[in-house]
C-alpha cells in the first residue's frame, strides 16, 4: 500500500523486571514542539518516577528523530526506545516509559530489554492507520446514476466526505492518487458519460489499518 503509517489515538504498554515497573505511553505528534509538549505533559503528570525516558520520529521519511535516556546510562533507554520506532515503520509518534525503580539493579543489558518491551508492548496495543495521497474531487451526477456510483465508490475504497442532493446528485469524494484516472474513466463508462468531474485537488487521507 502506498502511505505510511501513523497511530490512530494514544497507546500504552506495562513491563515488569525485578519489582522494577516500565510505563510506556505513546502518542500521535505533529510537530516537535508537539512532541516536547508531551514529554512534559508525562514528566509532570509521574513527576515521582526516577526516570521518564522518552523517544520520538516525525516525518513522513523519518526526518527528525530524538530520543532522551533521562538519566539512565547512556544508550540503555532512549537509543532503544527509538529504535522501536523506526522499526514499526510508524511515523509521528512520540513514546515516554516511565521507569519506578524497584531496588534491584538491571544492569546494562537488563534496561535495555526493558525499555524496548515496554514500548513493544505499547505497539501491540495500539491502532494504526495509513496516510495516503489523493485526489479530492466533486462529481455531479443524475439521480438515475446513484446506486451505480455508490457500488463503485464502497468497492474501489474511494472516501465520500460529502453527499448533496440537489438538482443533481453531488459528491464530494477522495480517490487515491494512483487509482484516480482508472476511477475517473470507469465512471465515466459506467453513467454513459453522465457523471461530471471538477478538477482534482491534491490531499491527504487516512485508511484505517486493515492488520
């Protein structure tokens, strides 16, 4: 499928090792400073965590990504964390684990497993969803076309974001981008011609994940 994955909501995920506790909270993020936003959001809200560790990838190609041990040692929290991440193939998202210290030392090779679970597992709770490109465009049809145009629009996964009954039929639809000249011809045959399309608009859309 041509996209990439995004998270639909916020998603979490426990892990327990040696009475230490793992929170991982993950979140949908925009921006950066959406991301920071988040961070901090958590890091007050479990203010009396002794680690809050956090990591983050925004862009459509990954263009930025950080990550933050907060404390840890260095490359046992955030390194993996991100890595996560970027191997999800999930884009826009930012994930803080909080850490509560459970008395008994983990070692090096320990919090790294526990950080990567704990945001595994967040993942496995999560739902997903895929942005794609598309083509928004309005076509104005016969009333006699309807069923036809329906039919074609529920199988062809075309999006309908709005419906105007008028003088004509009018609908406000979302091909994607690399189906839109076949839907566009296959319509047009199956009206006879009488379907009428305005120029497309490039855009954005987001397919609910199918696994």
């Amino acid at each position: 499928m041509i996209g990439y994955r995004i998270l639909m909501g916020e998603a979490s995920g426990e892990y327990e090792e040696k009475k230490s506790k793992f929170i991982a909270v993950m979140r949908p993020v925009s921006s950066e400073q959406d991301a920071l936003d988040f961070i901090a959001e958590i890091k007050k809200k479990r203010w009396d965590a002794r680690h809050n560790c956090s990591a983050f990838v925004l862009g459509k190609n990954n263009e930025l990504t950080r990550c933050s041990d907060d404390g840890e040692p260095s490359g046992t929290a955030g390194r993996p964390m991100l890595e996560v991440l970027t191997g999800s193939g999930i884009h826009d998202v930012a994930v803080v684990v909080t850490r509560y210290f459970g008395g008994v030392l983990l070692g090096t090779g320990g919090l790294v497993r526990a950080y990567t679970q704990a945001v595994k597992n967040a993942l496995e709770s999560a739902d997903t969803g895929v942005m794609r490109d598309g083509c928004r465009v309005v076509m104005n049809f016969p009333y006699r076309d309807i069923d036809t145009v329906k039919k074609y629009v529920e199988a062809e996964g075309v999006t309908t974001e709005q419906e105007d009954y008028l003088e004509n039929v009018r609908f406000t639809c979302i091909f994607p981008e690399e189906n839109y000249e076949k839907g566009v011809k296959d319509l047009v045959d199956k009206t006879g011609g009488r379907i009428i399309f305005s120029e497309p608009e490039r855009c954005s859309f987001l397919d609910k994940d199918k696994g």
